[in-house]
C-alpha cells in the first residue's frame, strides 16, 4: 500500500458505506442525502440502485487499483 492507492481505498470506503446503508435502510445524513437523489428517480427501488451503485464503486475502485 502506498499514498498512491489511498484515493481507491476511500472510494472502496464509501461504496462500502452505501452498499451498508442501503442494506440497513438507514436514514442517517450521509446515506439520507444520496437517497433522497436516488429516490426522485427510482421511486420505491432508490434502496436496490444505491446497493448496486455502491457495488459499482467498490468494483471500480479495485479495478483502477489493480491497474497501477
């Protein structure tokens, strides 16, 4: 690991955060804000998007990582 690779961790560190918080359905501050983006679109489904897109961060943070 090297200061390098520490803005990939943070991204894998907040996809993490909003796979967890769309998992729970949380209504803390951080989470409460992208979902309330989310919502105006996906109505209903805004937790599922949230949980695939923090999935998606999570996986291309480790695949720009993997590159360098």
């Amino acid at each position: 690991m090297t200061i390098n690779d520490l803005p990939y961790y943070l991204g894998m560190a907040i996809g993490a955060y909003m796979i967890w918080g769309a998992t729970v359905k949380t209504d803390k501050k951080p989470y409460y804000w992208l979902h309330k983006r989310a919502e105006v679109l996906f109505k209903s489904k805004a937790h599922t998007f949230m949980s695939f897109s923090g999935g998606a961060v999570v996986g291309a943070m480790f695949f720009f990582m993997s590159l360098g």
